[in-house]
C-alpha cells in the first residue's frame, strides 16, 4: 500500500497484504479445492486495483463547462467529487482526496 497511496490503501484500518488476480480469474470462497477458478462472463465486482483498465467505468458529462466531443483523460471514481464541485463552485468534500485532472473542464465559469 506504500507504493499506491493514491488507492487508499493502508492506513491504520488497512490489511497487512493485498492481493489481484489476473484478468479473467475470480478467487472462490471454498476452503478444499481449486481456490482460484476462471471468470466465464464479467460482473461487476469490488476489490480489484481500480487502474487495471478491465475496472474502468465510463465518465459521460454535458455542460458548459465540459467541452463538446472531447474526450477525457482517464478518471477516477475520487475525482468525481472534485469535478462535480468545481462545476457547482461549491468546496468539496472535507475528505476528499480526488482532483480534476486536466483536461477535463473549460476554462472559466458559466455564464449565470
């Protein structure tokens, strides 16, 4: 979890290790036989690294300040908070950790 802070991983709540699978494989909660077994279709599922491109999920906005038919940089689920308020112009979140990441907004705030 030291190598990926940006995960937030570890910490004082955090686990001693962390493990992911290969694309295509899911871990099973047997305690005899075959642990590990292969994925016959995707599902959605909690507990992998949110960088592997197989957790990515898709990030559709419309506005004045989203510029039309661009296509944005890769963005996080903690960055959702971080867009959604500097387009309402409100502070985010105490905790929030995310950003916007360039690119994603215009510059300059709408017109009232």
């Amino acid at each position: 979890p030291e190598t990926h802070p940006e995960l937030g991983l570890g910490g004082p709540a955090g686990a001693d290790i962390y493990f992911d699978l290969l694309p295509g494989y899911a871990a099973t909660d047997r305690v005899t036989g075959e642990v590990i077994t292969p994925k016959h279709a995707a599902h959605g599922e909690h507990g992998f690294l949110p960088t592997r491109d197989d957790m990515l999920a898709g990030f559709i906005a419309r506005g004045p300040r989203f510029a039309r038919g661009k296509v944005a940089p890769r963005i996080r689920a903690i960055d959702v908070a971080s867009i959604v308020s500097e387009v309402l112009g409100i502070q985010p979140p105490a905790d929030n950790r995310g950003v916007v990441p360039e690119g994603v907004l215009v510059s300059g705030r709408p017109a009232k």
